[in-house]
C-alpha cells in the first residue's frame, strides 16, 4: 500500500479545502488510514484517522470542521478541510496502517502542503 497524497494549496480562512489520498493495493479496506500534518518546528501530530471498521477520530483542534472519509472503490481517503484558519497551515501527510500477525505496516505519502491565508 503506497499512499499519494493531492489537493493541497492556498484556501482562504473559512474557505474549504479537500485533500485525497490514493492508496494502491489491494488490501486497502484492511488498513487504518489517517492524515497527519506537521508545520514548521512541530512535530508531526494526528489530524483524523480512520479505521478499517469505520469508526473516526479527530483531533480536538479539527473537531467539527475537519471531516475523514473513505472510498473503497477508488482505494482513496479523502479529508474535507471547512473554515480552515491560519494555525492548520501545515504539510498534511497520509498513513495506512495495519497489524497482521504481530507484525506492524506503516505507509506515509509523500505530503501535500496546505496554507491557510488570507
């Protein structure tokens, strides 16, 4: 599974933004697929994840704006970026990640950066 992230670029404070992640493969509705962001001088921290169950999380700073969702025919999470502000300008990085059999599988893209600025 090698995630491809797109859709990033400038978006207006309180503007909307759609990222994509593709994931190749085909045991893509078996893996967690989350996005993570990291700006300048930060570490990288968790956005929004998605299990292979369904179930979501979202940090608290996106909660309520920020919404992940996955198509498992097209292989590809997208993550639905509304009233961003200034503090999400970030490189936004996708992961699919599984354990089978004990063992750990942990993919990340490439990043796509996302400013936010008016």
């Amino acid at each position: 599974v090698q995630p491809v992230e797109s859709g990033g670029g400038l978006v207006q404070p309180g503007g909307s933004l759609r990222l994509s992640c593709a994931a190749s493969g085909s045991t893509f509705t078996s893996y967690d697929m989350g996005w993570y962001r990291q700006a300048p001088g930060n570490k990288r921290e968790l956005v929004a994840v998605i299990r292979s169950g369904g179930s979501t999380n979202y940090a608290d700073s996106v909660k309520g704006r920020f919404t992940i969702s996955r198509d498992s025919a097209k292989n590809t999470v997208y993550l639905q970026m509304n009233s961003p502000k200034p503090e999400d300008t970030a490189v936004y990085y996708c992961n699919a990640y599984q354990v089978r059999v004990g063992v750990s599988y942990d993919y990340w893209g490439q990043g796509t950066q996302v400013t936010v600025s008016s």
